[in-house]
C-alpha cells in the first residue's frame, strides 16, 4: 500500500512540475514584437463633456474644447 501512495505521489510531482515548465516557457514568449510609432504628429481637437445628475431631477452638464499638439 505504502508503495501505491509513493508512485502517486511521484507522478503528481512531475505532473505538477511539468505544467509549472510549460507556464514558464509559454510566458517567455518568443513571438514577433510589433512595436506601434505612437499617435502621428499633428493638431487634434479634443471635445470633453461631464454630466451630474442631481436631486430632484436636476441635471448639471459642462462641456469643453480642447487642442491638442503632438510633436
């Protein structure tokens, strides 16, 4: 019996070990690195609006204009 409860035990190490392996090779990734540039230069108009909903059915909304340079 006490050598059924070994063998068990020594497959679910190296079951358990081999899927901590394959995690650790699949997290070191190896693929391509597709690096983006970015957002491209230039102005950009940026419209920003927030709306608060009060007591009382009040409704408070602001809005704002904005530019944006990106050199």
């Amino acid at each position: 019996m006490a050598l059924a409860e070994t063998g068990k035990s020594r497959a679910a190490y190296w079951l358990g070990l081999t899927l901590v392996m394959m995690m650790l090779l699949s997290a070191c990734g190896g693929g391509t690195v597709v690096q983006t540039p970015g957002t491209p230069a230039g102005n950009y108009a940026l419209s920003v609006t927030g709306t608060v909903n009060g007591a009382s059915s009040t409704k408070l909304t602001r809005s704002v204009n904005l530019s944006l340079t990106v050199n």
